[in-house]
C-alpha cells in the first residue's frame, strides 16, 4: 500500500505540514508506503505559468498513479485553502485521484474556518475524480504547540486526528481489496 502525503502550505514548516508528518510516522509503523510531497519540489515558474509538463508534475503524477491515497494538508487563508495548493491541484490531469481516498487536513486561525475543507477544498478534490474524500480534520492553531521543535496535538485534537488517520487506513484496506478482487 502506498499513500502519498502534499503539504499545500507555502511555508515549510508549518502547522498543516507538522500534521503531515506525524500522518506519515502513524502509517509507517502501520507498513504503510509514504511517498511525502510538499509545495517547495515544485518550481514556481511552473506552478505560475502553467507548465503542465515540468518534471515534478510529471513525477507527482506517476506517484498519484501508484498510490491507494492522498493525505493533502494546507493551512485555511481567508476562508479557502492555500493559493499555491489551489494552483498546483489545477495542474493534475482531470482524472489524477481516481480510485483514490484522500484526507484533507487543515489548519487555521479559528474555528470560523472550519467549514472552509468542505466548501473549497472537497469540490476540487472530487473535480479531481476522487474515489472517496474522508471527514477530514480541522485543527486551530492554538491546538497545535512545539517542544523542542516536535509538534505536540492538544489530546481533544490527537483524539480527532488518530480516528481520522485509523479511517482513512480502513478506507485504503478496503478499496485495496475491492481492486485485488477484482
């Protein structure tokens, strides 16, 4: 099994991001492949100008096309996921999540945000022909702190996120067996 995960914040790192890794450590030690991306593998000339055929688009499509997931973190800015995320999504090929589960992860300011992954992110997830696009989490940013440069969940938030991380691993078990069945 194989998931990829996409930081969609142009500030590396930061809280969105710091979910991503602790997203990668959970399905690691569950034997899960882990395939990491974030928005800086890509050149922003490319991601400006529309290039859809620059060399890390490219690898990002094959890797999409490998994968049973996609975990896509980004912090919430007036209301809507990150710009650069919106620009790079509109990059994939119509079809580049199809037949895959994917869990957004968010983070923002307040809880007026919240809304935010289910009103903006999700159609463009599922314009992207997403098989099954999970609950999601959305953490504030006060539930996120750092010790000694290590993200530290508030328990209310670590509670939400293993949940969100133990159905999203169900939901790729699942889909993996549809397709060997098949």
């Amino acid at each position: 099994m194989c998931v990829i995960t996409l930081a969609g914040s142009p500030r590396y790192p930061s809280r969105s991001s710091s979910l991503l890794v602790l997203a990668q450590h959970y399905l690691t030690a569950r034997g899960v492949e882990v395939i990491p991306w974030n928005l800086h593998n890509f050149d922003p000339a490319d991601l400006l100008h529309a290039r859809f055929d620059a060399p890390a688009l490219l690898a990002l499509c094959e890797d999409l096309q490998k994968a049973s997931g996609l975990i896509v973190a980004t912090p919430i800015y007036k209301a809507s996921f990150s710009g650069a995320l919106k620009t790079l999504l509109d990059l994939l090929p119509e079809r580049a999540l199809e037949n895959k589960v994917v869990l957004p992860l968010a983070t923002g300011g307040s809880a007026g945000h919240m809304l935010a992954v289910d009103y903006a992110l999700k159609p463009v997830l599922n314009a992207l022909k997403a098989r099954e696009i999970l609950q999601g989490v959305f953490a504030q940013e006060q539930e996120i702190s750092y010790q000694q440069n290590q993200p530290q969940l508030t328990p209310a938030l670590t509670l939400r996120f293993q949940q969100a991380l133990a159905t999203f691993v169900s939901a790729i078990s699942r889909q993996r067996s549809t397709e060997v069945s098949a």
